[in-house]
C-alpha cells in the first residue's frame, strides 16, 4: 500500500518546555491538559509529540503495560524458565519519511534494530518453501529488546504521565468545553481540554457484546464520527506460543506464511531477533481469520477458558506438525486470542485520524490509515498535530 507523505508540522505552543525559564512542575496545572486513551503505539506516538509540543498529557490503559498488538508476553515454563515472546506484531516495516524519521530516532536509542533474517512462504500441498526473499523493499525492524519496548519509552516521557491497568467506565463532555474521564470503577480521573481515543473498541457496538456494558464514548455526541465508527470490519486470530529445547533445524526461514492451509497464516522465529534470548527456541503461530472465526462463532466473544485456549493450541500445533518438517513437540505451548486486534478497513485514509474540532476529540489507530504499526504511527501523529494546533490558539 501506497501511504502519502505528510509533514506533520506542529505549531509553537506558547509554554515549550525546551524553555528553561518555564516551570514544568505546573506544566499539569495548565489549560491544555489532553487525555489519551489507549497505550498502543498510535496513542503512545500521539501523547509523545504533544508533550514534546508543550501539552500536558495523562494516558490510560487498562492492560497491565504499553504495546498493544506490539505488546510483549511473559510466560513461564513448568521448569521455571522465563520465555518472552512478541505474539502480536512480528515486525513492522516503513516507507513513510515522518515515520522513518521517528524510527531512526528510535534506532539512535537502541529501542529498534533492523531484523536482517529471510521470510518466504510454505505451500502445504507440495510441502516446499517458496518466495524466499533475497533482499526485501524495506527493512524489518523490531523493538528491543521486545517489541513493547518502544511503547514503553514513549510512554515514559517527560511530559506523559502514564496509568496503566485503569480502565475508562465514561467520556463525558462538559458544557465549558472540557472532558471529565471516570474509570470503571467509578473513579474521578480527571479534566480535560481535548481527549484522544486510540481504542476503537471505547465507541464500539462491539464493546456491549463483550462486556455486557455500554461504550464508554457516546457516540451520540459525535454523530458524523459515529457513522464512519460503526462495525469496522475485523480480522480475528489465534496466536499460538511454542519455544522447543533444540533449533528447529528442518525450517530454512525464520519467518514465513503458509500457503494452503485453512488453519495456520504465519509463523516467526521469536528468539532469532535482535536482542532475544536464545537459551530457547521460540515460534509464534498466528491462525487464518477463518479458523478463529470458527472458534468464536462457537464459543462467544467473552473471554476464551482454558479449556478452549488448550484445544486451540492443540489444533494449531497439529496443523504445524503435518507440514512435514519433523517438527519435535515443544516443552511450552500457549495459545491466545486477538478478537478485534486486526482491522480490515481503513475509515480516514486522506485525515489520518477522525476529529471533530468542536468537541477537541481525536481517534486515531491504524484502523484510520493503514492495518500495520507504520499506519497506526501516522495517525498517532495526525491526531497529535490537530491538538497542537487547536490548544496553541487557546
């Protein structure tokens, strides 16, 4: 996919915090106070740059920790080995020179590195690797030492005050222009001049099938963003978590996508990036939309049991063995549900990210641009660039 460039190109605010004769310890004290809601990383990229224009930001996220799809998952073994495994995004590539700008940044920081390893395909009729590329169009990068890693940075910022594990019970927009955050658990969290939404799921109807609760946007208030957020079409899947004692020596590749197969789409070598720890080898699985689709249909959208996580782990892993590479069993398997992490639709592909100036509300996420992290980035940053602009006039 072809992505427009764009110089985001963000306004003076009249309190810049480079200046040292500004006190930042008020920086929370002034007007320009923004929420962000969702730690992934178009909402991490998005509270970064407005407080690196002088905002004053407070992100909430109800996982434990940043990242999102690039979040990273700790696992333990019945040995008590420590296995880390990136189960959502693999990688991310980009071509777009506002975030290859951002991620020599990163690079310069040593939160990314370029994963140099080959991918192909596997078509699983004639049991043969194919496309294995030789030099790929753009580089692989990955976090280090996991993918969250950039998430986390961000996230930490100077500027950025960062609650993890709270959920958002309502949105409500005040009549002297200001939004009021309560958490699910009834908690005051706070005023403020403008909010970001980086979660779709927080003005979806989708949110009610899985909680039992209302969104906690309403979307009422936004009629015209309302319509383009209603049922973005996503692409369910299973990710399955496999580390084995030795190399898998029979697999050419350290990541490649299956062809023919109605079970399996993709797999990684987690452990053969940058940064990893190789006293194990670590695969992760991701199944096709079809066969997740299948699973929920049966079993709902509520969180999966563990019964069903097993079966689906079982089924995966079988699927993988049968492609005959002599695939030994593993000494850990997990497997885990993404249920809407994956859209398949792109609703604000010239804007970047929806807005309504009236109410100082912005939602970004890769489902505005593009279904991968670089989208996610450039709305991150188109949603960042609206606020600037709209609070430095304040």
């Amino acid at each position: 996919m072809t992505i427009t460039t764009i110089n985001y190109k963000l306004l003076p605010f009249c309190l810049c915090k480079s200046d040292p004769s500004i006190d930042t310890t008020t920086m929370s004290n002034v007007a320009t106070k923004v929420a962000v809601v969702g730690g992934g990383i178009s909402g991490a990229v998005c509270a970064s740059t407005l407080a690196k224009n002088g905002i004053s930001v407070t992100l909430f996220e109800s996982a434990r920790g940043p990242g999102g799809r690039m979040s990273q998952r700790r696992e333990i073994s019945e040995d008590g080995k420590e296995l880390l495994f990136d189960h959502g995004a693999p990688f991310f590539s980009a071509s777009n020179s506002d975030v290859l700008r951002l991620v020599h940044e990163w690079e310069s920081k040593g939160l990314v590195e370029e994963w140099k390893e080959n991918c192909g395909s596997f078509d699983c009729i004639s049991k043969k690797f194919l496309d294995i590329e030789q030099e790929a169009p753009n580089k692989k990068y990955v976090g280090i030492p996991g993918m969250n890693s950039i998430c986390k940075a961000l996230c930490n910022e100077t500027g950025v005050e960062s609650k993890f594990g709270v959920s958002i019970g309502r949105l409500e927009c005040l009549d002297d222009e200001k939004w009021s955050l309560t958490g699910l658990d009834g908690q005051n969290l706070g005023r403020f001049s403008g909010v970001v939404v980086s979660d779709k799921g927080i003005a979806s109807p989708r949110f009610t099938d899985v909680t039992g609760r209302p969104p906690p946007l309403d979307l009422s208030l936004t009629p015209e963003l309302a319509l383009k957020l209603q049922d973005i079409p996503v692409s369910p899947c299973f990710a399955l978590m496999l580390a084995f004692s030795e190399p898998l020596s029979s697999i050419s590749v350290k990541g490649f996508s299956f062809k023919n197969s109605e079970i399996l789409s993709w797999s990684h070598c987690d452990s053969s990036k940058p940064g990893r720890s190789t006293a194990s080898e670590r695969w992760v699985l991701h199944s096709t939309a079809n066969y997740a689709r299948g699973i929920i249909a049966q079993t709902g959208l509520q969180k999966p049991s563990s019964a069903t996580l097993t079966k689906v782990a079982e089924e995966l892993f079988q699927e993988f063995q049968s492609i005959g590479l002599n695939i030994p069993r593993p000494f850990f398997m997990k497997a885990h549900r993404w249920g809407s992490a994956f859209p398949t639709a792109s609703i604000a592909r010239e804007q970047k990210c929806l807005w309504d100036r009236k109410k100082r509300l912005a939602i970004c996420g890769d489902f505005c641009v593009s279904p991968n992290v670089e989208g996610a980035i450039l709305s991150g940053l188109a949603a960042a660039s609206k606020l600037t602009e709209m609070l430095s006039c304040l």
